[in-house]
C-alpha cells in the first residue's frame, strides 16, 4: 500500500509525490502506480525502489485506536533512510540530514538521530528539538532571523546560513570575524524549473553575483564556510546542475567546506535508479574538484518529505456518505479529519483501513474533511481545483486510510473550527501494538 502524489504542490512547503513501491508480496497491501517517468539522458539501473511496501500487521494494529490517527511506520523510515544513505554513500563526504520543519513529533525524530541523520532546521523553536532529538549535526537558514535567533544559534554552536544582505549586516555587526553560510539563489536554467521548483524564482537567498553581498562579508570579517540551498522539487538533472553551480562558488571561497543542496527528493526519487545515476555523477564531480583544488568539500542533503511522507497513514473514520451530490456529480463521503487543517496538498492513495477489506468495491467520489470550510476537500490542489478519487464503498462508522500523510501533517495543521489534531502513534513491529507519541508543547 502506499504513497501518493500531489505533483502540483507548492514548495518551500512539501510538494508530495510517491516514490515507486516495492511490488504486491502476499503478506502486504497493495501499492499504487509510480509517477511516469520523463525521459531522461541520466540512464537508471534497475533497483528496489525506495519504500516498501507496508505490513499487514501496521493496519490490523491500527484498528485498536481511535480515529483520527497518525500512525508512523518506524520499520519503513528506516529502510528508506537506509537506501538513500546508500545512494547518498558514493558521493565522497556527502551526509544526510532531515529537514526538522516535515515533523516536529519528539519521538519520531529520535528515531531518525538515532538512525545518524543530521538536522536542518528554521527557528529556535526547531533547534530546540533537533538539540533534544540528538541529531549529529544541526544546520540553519530562515528568511527572518533577527538578533535574538543568531544568539541562540550561536549559544548551540550551530552556524547560521544567513538569507539576505540585511541579515548579514545585522548579524555581522554583533559577530565580527566569524564564520557563517549563505544560503545562495540559483538562477535554474528554463529546462529545469517547474511548477514545483524555485530558482531564479526563489524570495530565498541571495545572489552570489551581487557585489553587496560581497562588500557585507569584507565589511564583517565574515569567513563564508557553507553554502545552501533549497530550489523545491529536484530532479536528477537539476541536482547535477546545481552541484556544478555551487562548485563553482565554492572554488573561488577558499573556507568553504560544506555544500548543502537542500531537500525535494520526491521528484528526485520519481525513479531510484535515476537519482543514483545522478549521485554516480555528483560523485565524479566532487572528486574532481577536490583533485583540482587540492581540499575536501563536503555535501549536505535535507530532505524532508521523501524521508516520512510515504510512512505516514491518517486513519479516519466516515461520519456521512452523500451517494450522489448533485453539483459534484460523484459521491461525497465526509470523514473524521480535515484535509484544510491537515493536508491541504495531499493526493493520497485512500484504502478501507481494515487489510480484511482488500479487494472490495473500489469506486470514484470526494473526500470531504471535519470542517465548516466548504473547500475541505482531500486531494485538492495549489488552487483547489478537485480531482476525484477512487476509494473503497464505505458506510458512516467504516474506517479509511489516507496514505502519505507523514510529513508536514502535523507541522502545517490549522486548529480551524478547534478541531484537536490526530493523535500520533509508532508502528514498530508485528508483535506488539502501537506505542502512542507525545506531541511536541509549544514552547
Ligand atoms: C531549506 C529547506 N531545506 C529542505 C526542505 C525540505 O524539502 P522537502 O520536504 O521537499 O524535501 C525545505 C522545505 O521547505 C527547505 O525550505
């Protein structure tokens, strides 16, 4: 069973698309269909895909708990993360690092320090979780930080990667002569933008190009040792590109160690072939640059929703069931959860939560959430326009499974109508049942 799309999705905010699934094993739910594949002169070899299939054994638990529930498959985080590593391990240096803002569950990331990823994150707020979670390393940038964000950052030994020539005088005129990172605007070629996909187009960042940038750094002392960036969804091409751009850059900075090229490894991993294809190629790239240069530099990733989203299922339960709505012209079935404060981007994959009901009546219709927002539909995109999904026949008291529902769903949820938020639970294996997490307070 599985993940979803949501292609059209806005980024700097998760833009929600399934990576390919492992195929039917008799022990799993079934999965749904991968994104086509555009073409590509980046030839994929033929590997397991990123996410596996859920077990069985994660649904029945899950008919134990009330709805609405979040429920997280711990196994399944891990065996993604441990492929990307793997794909990630070829490029010499290069590290993986979760970008904090997709889930701010205490327990969940844990799971994910103790599985050796580092952190990025984009508020004091953030840093305190990823400080208690242990993440390796933690990495910074926000359009905003004013004076009392750098010292907090400061105070944690965590280098900030500033936005904006304002903020490097702001935060140069208190930290003479330290180091810092700039998160850096790429001027993505036509070819490789999209909807999804923010270069030239970006608000974030500065240009490198731009003598003020320069003038601030000789002004402070500043010694710049990172670069950043984050251009939305990324493709295996546009990843090549932007390693070259950066390498550039970072060859006319002599401090510069760390590039960190941001998250959207959804569109990266439409295919795991081709993003492997593409890291064989950064690989060669950085070798060549350290060759020629004579000094290491090290890559960062820090994606977000390809490490949870796929290992995420919101179970909810149908509360009224209009067989035929007569300007929707398909059925309307109103559950216990809100897509307008949970989801608002989401095109899941919707199954009957019980694996017993497998193989049932599958039909089209509209999924409408919990709230009096007359546009709380699931499955609606950037401009709410609705597409309608094929979902089991289901009754008020069944219960659904809305899959991809593990990141950002809880840290971009709206309290409309004081709707309480899911609870959130751990799947951790077969034998037990799920073990309840505690949401962060909002310190
Ligand atoms: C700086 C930065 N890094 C990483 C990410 C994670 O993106 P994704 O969840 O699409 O991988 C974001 C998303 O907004 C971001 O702004």
């Amino acid at each position: 069973m599985s993940t979803h799309v949501a292609a059209d999705a806005p980024t700097g905010t998760p833009a929600m698309a399934a990576a390919p699934t492992a195929s039917i094993a008799s022990t799993k739910r079934p999965v749904p269909m991968p994104l086509a594949e555009p073409e590509s002169a980046l030839k994929p070899p033929t590997v397991e895909p990123l996410v596996s299939d859920p077990p069985t054994a994660l649904f029945t638990q899950a008919l134990q708990v009330g709805t609405p529930a979040l429920v997280y498959d711990y196994p399944g985080i891990a065996a993604s993360v441990r492929r990307m590593r793997q794909d990630i391990a070829v490029v010499p240096g290069a590290r993986l690092n979760m970008a904090v803002k997709a889930c701010h569950t205490p327990d969940v990331l844990r799971h994910l320090a103790v599985l050796g990823l580092g952190g990025d994150v984009a508020s004091v707020g953030e840093l305190a979780l990823a400080r208690d979670a242990g993440f390796s390393e933690i990495t910074t940038t926000g359009p905003a930080f004013g004076p009392t964000d750098f010292a907090a950052f400061r105070a944690a030994g965590v280098v900030v990667d500033l936005d904006s020539v304002d903020q490097l005088d702001v935060y140069g005129l208190e930290y003479q002569n330290t180091d810092i990172g700039l998160r850096v605007r790429v001027p993505l070629p036509d070819a490789l933008q999209t909807n999804t996909t923010f270069g030239v187009n970006s608000r974030f960042g500065v240009s490198i190009t731009d003598p003020a940038v320069h003038d601030a750094l000789r002004r402070h002392g500043l010694t710049l040792t990172r670069l950043h960036l984050h251009t939305g969804q990324m493709s295996p091409e546009a990843l090549v590109y932007k390693t070259d751009y950066t390498l550039k850059i970072a060859a006319r900075f002599p401090a510069v160690h760390t590039i960190d090229l941001g998250g959207g490894f959804f569109h990266l991993y439409t295919h795991r072939g081709r993003a492997r294809a593409a890291f064989a190629r950064v690989a060669e790239m950085v070798q060549a640059w350290q060759d020629r240069h004579g000094r290491a530099i090290a890559l960062r990733f820090e994606p977000g929703g390809a490490i949870l989203a796929a290992h995420g299922y919101l179970f909810t339960e149908v509360r009224s069931v209009t067989e035929h709505h007569p300007h929707y012209g398909t059925r309307v079935v109103t559950v216990d959860s809100s897509a307008w404060n949970l989801a608002p981007w989401h095109k899941p994959t919707v199954l009957a939560a019980d694996p017993a009901a497998d193989g049932g009546v599958v039909e089209p219709g509209l999924i409408a959430g919990n709230t009096l927002y007359e546009n709380d539909f699931f499955a609606t995109g950037i401009h709410g326009e609705l597409s309608p999904l094929s979902f089991p026949r289901c009754r008020p008291g069944d219960r659904l499974v809305i899959t991809a529902a593990g990141a950002y769903t809880m840290t971009n949820s709206r309290r409309f109508n004081r709707i309480p938020a899911p609870e959130e639970f751990a799947f951790e294996d077969a034998a037990g049942g799920l073990r309840r997490l505690e949401a962060a307070p909002f310190a």
